[in-house]
C-alpha cells in the first residue's frame, strides 16, 4: 500500500510526509516532485519528474496506490507571470494525475482517495465580510482561475466515482519557514520571518488588510483529516473551505513588534505594491467554518501563537 | 471580416447565422461544426471537421476573424453517457478555440470577441428560489462541472487580455423545433412539440419542477447583445445568467392544453425518470437578472407566447 503525495519535496509536502511518518502505518510514502524528498526514511520513495508525464505517473502511482495527497502546483505569483506553466502544472497536471488515479481506482475494490489543494485565491471581486460555502468563485487571478478549475474537476471525478475526491481551500500558511516564493502571500511569512532573524523585509499591502491565515502544522492536520474523513461524512459537492483565522497585516506587524521587539518591528519597511495588492485584496478576509469544525477539521488560536510555534520549529537553540 | 460560429450547423447555430445574415453588414459567417451549414448564402462559408483538430481551426479562425460565437457542445444527456467525448469537445475543443483565438489576437488592435454559451446546469446542490449573481456553481452533472470549466477559463483570457470573453448562461431553450436531442432538458420542447404535431411525448419530471425558459429566438437576441456589449458595460467577471422566464412543467402543459386542446394534451404521458429528474431537478427555477435587463438583455413575457412563437415559425400553413 501506498500514499502519493505530488510537491512531496516541497515545503507543505515536506510537512505532510513527516505527519504520516509520524502516524506510523505500513504505507509507502511516495513523494512525486521535481526535486527528491528530503526524507531519508525506508518508508518514503522520491518518483522526481513532471506531473503530466505518463510515464512518470505510472512510476508513482498503481495498484499498491490507496491515496494521493495533490500538493504539486505553480503558485499565484508565478502563475500570474506565466500563464502557460500554470496550465500545463496545474491544469494538465492535475488531469494526468486524476486520469490515472481513475485508471488505478477502476480496479480496486473503491475508488482513490484524491485529496487537493485549492486555495482562498479562487475568490474575487466583491465579496462579504464571511463568505459562506455557496459563495460563487470569480477569480481574479490566474492561479485561482485554475485551482477553481481543478476543484470543478476532482468533483466530477468524484461524482462519477473516478475518484474518491477532497478539495482542501486552504488559507494562507503563515509563518513559512525558508525563503520567499513566488507565491503573491509570500510576504504574510516574510513580514515575521525575516525581521525575526534580522533581515529586512518588505509590506507591500495596507496594514488593514484581512488574511486569512494557517499556521503549517495546523494545515497539515486539516490535510490528513480531509484524507482521514469516510466518505459518508462528504457533502456531494467536495470542496471545502478550510478553517483559518482573520487577522489583519496591522495586528500582523504588532505580534512581530511584541515577540521580536521593536528592532524586529522597524526591520519591516512599507513598499506599496500595486499588483500583490490587488491579488492579495481580492482574497476574502473570513469564512464561515462551523460546519467543518463540527467535523472535526482545526484552526489556530491566535496570530501570537502561530509565530511561537515558528519560532519553536525553526529558530529555538537546539 | 469574419465572424465565426461553431456548432453553426445546429439549431441554435442556424438561428445565429440567420440573425447576423439579416441585420446586414459585410462580414462573412464562418460555419465550423462537423457538418455544413444548411444557410446557402454567399456570405456564408462553412468549415467541417473537430474544434479540436488545428488544422480546421487555422482555416476557421485567422487574421480577418473579429468575433467567435462558441455555441458547439456536447449537451447534458450526452455528456453524462460519455465523460471523455464531453471533455474533448467542451472543455479540449474550447481550449483549443481560445488558444486559436489568442493567437490571432495579439497580432489585432483588439482581442478577439468570444461569446460563448454555458447553461444553468453549472448550478447543483441545495439552490435558493431566486439564484443570485453571486451564487456558487456546484455542478450535479458532467455537462455542468465541463460547462463550469468553460466558463472560468473564458474569464481568465479575458482577464489575461487574450481574448474578450462574454459568457452567456442561457435558459433552457424551449420550444426547440425538429427532433428530441441528447440535452437531459429535451422534454421541455418535446411535451409541446410532439402533441402539437398528433405525436405522443413523455414527461419525465414531476409537475412542479420549475423551469428557466427562453423561446430560440430570445436566446439569440441575447446572445448577439452579449456580441455587441462594448467592453466598458461588462463587469470584470464575464460570465451572466441570461434572463429567462420561470415556468413550472405544469404550466406548461395546461399552456399545451390551451393551445392544442385536449387532444394534444391528452398525448403527454407521464413516465418519471430518475436520471432526468435528478440532472434537471438540480437547476435553478430562477434568477435575479434586473442588472441584465438595465443592460438591455431581454426576456419572454409568457410562455403562451412562445409556444405561439414555435407555432407561427415551424407548424403555419406556408
């Protein structure tokens, strides 16, 4: 038996193999990227090649394969600025890798679990302070046209029992450790990490707009409870916003000056930036999420916390 | 000048030619279907063979194209029978037309107008009596996810600048005229077509099933509206739901009753049919269109009148 998980070697990836690691289980843990898994465990398998390359898909996912963890994708920043590599990673991509879990799932006793990310960036244009479940997506970006895309897809093929399909909106994950990404939010993890380790870093959004954020742990249990959850307890449309707590960029920057002090505070320098800006306030600032927290799915406490616990995973003295 | 219509050797497709053909003007009219369009004008030139095939696509669409009228789809009944023939036409083919589209854009003034067609069946799930603008599509079928796909990927090329998309979520059309088609909506033309004609017809849905109608040639009026919209009277999410007019099945056959008297009424049988009640059963019965008509789309006052409508074009003494 076998999980694939696509972006396996990157960060969110990274997080999620551990998670499994951790769980135990017999499962091989098969990591599909560009790159190899940085995991040395016996249990984790590096398949390193493109998504939406046949032979490629064959090499990671088969009959062994119970479940597939779709992390794998360009993010909004990079999208924006190529809208080709986009289609071809998140669209084409997904649909290599959902063709074959459905060639996979025809000869098992139930379809694959399909558990993709998605994300708040499929939201655009007006919308309301809490958006609930059946707000309408209108993107405004390309990242979030096409993960929109992807959602319609994995549903279909869920309806259809291709797939056994869950579609994780996540918030946006915050503090990333590492270095920025081409992702437009790549700053709601800079504006903490950067500072706190004496690096300057860049604001490039007014300091009342709402984020929706995640701390990673946190993500990642919200991730294998969609992989955990039995069918039965899905609605029939399967995607989800996932739980996350608003804060604002301004109460963002007071944590930073409350755990970092004010030289930490100062080392954040306000550089409007016209087109994060308009990506990044076009994403909603709340949701309603009783529902998922009824079922068991987690948000974070507070932003105070979510820094502790960078601060804990990446720059406590060992 | 030219301006292209696929599926144009439909019915829809004819009722576009023959709209463009009679409001003048000297572009030619591009026919692409996989048959030839039936108008024998000389400014009609039909172009036979797949959306897909680039081959038909560089001799359909080129430097003299200024609009496309996307009108060529795989409808509901038949997408639901065959998943992978619903994709390679609705969502490969119209790929492959905005790709063409794009192409020859960025060598024009202007991007190219891309009217295309969607359908209330991107609506599922539980829907309020009167879907608002705002309102998620949660498709039930596969017509509506791969119509669902369309329409984000029109948006985003138009957003990207590629092409300027219009999209029409056009009402069931009723009363078509000829034979029943694969649409899972072919009853709501058929229970008035066959009677009228001493045929019998089957009614598969319950009485109070609600439907969102507009006689052929309302949709036309609309969807050449939509054409000539300039760019500035478009939101920045292109895609609308065309106006229609809410009319429960029984209405209609009472409407059925009225016009062609009890003998025609008397040859509608009821034979439920879950598949069709569950596709159709998950549309909406209305929706909130006031910003539409301020625009100038339009609707049908009764649903007498278009039953009127079919009688007058297709069952009149020549």
């Amino acid at each position: 038996m076998s999980i694939v998980i696509t972006g396996g070697a990157g960060f969110l990836g990274g997080l999620v193999t551990e998670a499994l690691l951790e769980r135990g289980g017999e499962e091989e843990l098969v990591s599909l990227d560009l790159a190899p898994s940085a995991h040395t465990s016996p249990r984790v398998r590096s398949v390193v090649g493109d998504l939406a390359d046949q032979g490629v898909l064959e090499e990671a996912v088969g009959p062994e394969t119970t479940a597939i963890i779709h992390l794998a994708a360009v993010l909004s920043g990079g999208s924006e600025d190529d809208f080709d590599l986009s289609m071809h990673v998140n669209v084409d991509g997904t649909r290599a890798l959902l063709e074959r879990a459905r060639t996979v799932s025809a000869g098992a006793d139930a379809p694959l679990r399909f558990v993709a990310t998605s994300s708040l960036a499929v939201f655009g244009g007006e919308v309301p302070s809490v958006v609930p479940s059946s707000w309408a997506t209108q993107p405004d970006s390309t990242y979030g046209a096409l993960k929109a895309v992807v959602e319609l897809l994995v549903n279909e093929y869920s309806r259809k029992g291709f797939v056994d399909g869950r579609v994780c909106r996540l918030p946006t994950i915050s503090v990333r450790p590492g270095r920025p990404n081409s992702a437009a939010s790549s700053f709601a993890s800079g504006i903490i990490r950067e500072p706190l380790q004496g690096v300057e870093s860049v604001c490039p959004v007014p300091h009342d707009t709402l984020m929706w954020l995640s701390a990673p742990r946190t993500a990642v249990t919200n991730l294998l409870h969609a992989l955990d959850l039995p069918p039965e307890d899905l609605g029939s449309w399967r995607v989800m916003n996932i739980p996350g707590l608003t804060v604002s960029v301004g109460e963002m920057l007071e944590t930073l000056g409350r755990v970092g002090g004010d030289v930490a505070r100062s080392l954040v320098r306000d550089e409007p930036d016209a087109r994060i800006t308009a990506i990044v306030g076009s994403w909603p600032g709340a949701f309603e999420v009783d529902d998922l927290l009824e079922r068991g799915f987690v948000r974070d406490e507070s932003f105070a916390q979510m820094v502790q616990e960078y601060v804990e995973d990446h720059l406590a003295a060992p």
